[in-house]
C-alpha cells in the first residue's frame, strides 16, 4: 500500500516537473508549433519508415524519387525490388528498407482489402496504433508519428532521438529506458486532456531543444532554460566549478 503510494507521488511529481518543463520550452519556441507536414496517413508511413536511420533532407529526397518513379501505392507494391531499392537509395540501407516497405504494402493490402489508413480515424488512438504496430517493422514511434504528423492529426506522442536524450538528462525517464519502451512512459506523464496540437507541441519542443541547446556533444547548459531542473546539467555545472 505504502510502495504503491509512494510510487503514485512519484508519478505526480514527474508530471509536474514535465509540465514546468513544457511550459518553458513552449515560451521559448513559441507554441503553439505549426505542424510540419500533411500528409494522409499511409504516405506518412512510408515517410516514417524511409526515415529510419536517415537525416531529414535524404529522406525527404527519397520519399520525393519513389512518388516521381511510382503514381501509385500499388505500383510501389508490385514492382521489382530492386527498381523500389533504386528509388529510395538517398535513405540508408535501402536494400533493406525496400523488401519492408513491399511487405508493409502487402500487409496492409491483406488486412483491409486495399492500400489506405484513412479508417484509422475512426478508431482511439490506443486501438489505431495497436492496429499499426503489427505491420512489419512498425514501432511505437512510427505508429505516433503515422497519427500525429498526418492529416489524421491525433494525439499521438513520437519520441526521437533528441527528445529521448533531452527526457533522460531531465530525469523525465531512467537513463537506462530505450527508446522505443519510453514511448509508453513519457506519454503517461502528458495530461489524459490534452490535444493533438498539445502533445505534438510536447514532442517539437523536446526534439527542438535536442537539436539547439541540449546537444548530444557539449550541451549548452548555461543558455538552458530549464537548468535548474535537470540532474544532468547541473552535475556538469558544479563539475565545472573550479
Ligand atoms: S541543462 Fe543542459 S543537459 Fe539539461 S536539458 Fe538543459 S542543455 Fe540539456
């Protein structure tokens, strides 16, 4: 009874030390974000899943050759492999993307007897990533991204790389907690009414401050504004003190 308390006030205490967070950030990147994309939702996932492993510019480029080189999902489907690896070589390792990218297709088509994801509106965002993440190669962060950043926008929370970091040195998540387990974590602290714009805004700001202050090399502690409540930063701090 007392550990299961105990551990209730330690959720509370994540949620309010997240929401602090959250409303720095905002302040300091403007929120509300305006969303990046609009794509429908089976194109999104095959953006997510090109950009695996791979910066946005080249992604971007080989999601760009494969629509060029194919007017149709089911061209995409049914075309030689390699003409798929071809298309998409900006991406990293497109030899294997590729054969997933078909299988995906396939899946899909197996399952709701043609190549969308529009009835994914229809579902909770519980149901419709439960949905997506039995799709080949489909993680938690490709199902949020798939909800979130397409026209379906819901509230979906994806968690990259930099967001990851920023939460860990925040303390918002164990530094042992991978990636794709933290999806779950981190979403559980976000506040069960908040909107799609809400939690896509949760994720751009994390992710923006990854990508300008909290480096992965060298962060930037002493132009942070959220110093006073990271471990991280200041045990670097007091390290530095002479
Ligand atoms: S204080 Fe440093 S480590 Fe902590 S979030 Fe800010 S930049 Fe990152």
């Amino acid at each position: 009874m007392f550990a299961r308390r105990r551990a209730m006030l330690f959720a509370d205490d994540l949620r309010a030390k997240l929401l602090l967070v959250h409303e720095r950030l905002c302040a300091q990147y403007k929120c509300p974000i305006a969303y990046f994309g609009s794509l429908d939702p089976l194109s999104e996932l095959v953006s997510s899943l090109l950009s695996h492993r791979t910066k946005n510019a080249d992604s971007s480029r080989a999601f760009r050759t494969l629509r060029e080189r194919f007017p149709s999902w089911e061209s995409v489907r049914d075309a030689p492999t390699e003409e798929i690896q071809s298309a998409i070589a900006a991406a990293t390792w497109p030899e294997q993307k590729a054969p997933r990218l078909q299988a995906v297709l396939r899946a899909i088509e197996a399952k709701r007897g043609a190549l969308s994801l529009d009835f994914l509106a229809e579902l909770t965002v519980v149901e419709a990533r439960a949905w997506l993440e039995e799709l080949p190669g489909v993680g938690p962060k490709t199902s949020a991204a798939v909800l979130a950043f397409s026209t379906l926008r819901r509230a979906a929370l994806p968690v990259d790389s930099h967001h990851h970091r920023v939460a860990q040195r925040l303390a918002l998540i164990p530094k042992s907690l991978a990636v794709g387990p933290s999806h779950a974590v981190l979403e559980a602290q976000l506040p069960g009414d908040w909107n799609a714009q809400q939690v896509y805004d949760n994720h751009e700001i994390l992710l923006l401050h990854g990508q300008n202050i909290c480096f992965f090399n060298n962060p930037a502690c002493a132009r942070c504004v959220v110093l006073d409540l990271c471990p991280f930063g200041q045990a670097r701090r007091l390290k530095s003190q002479p």
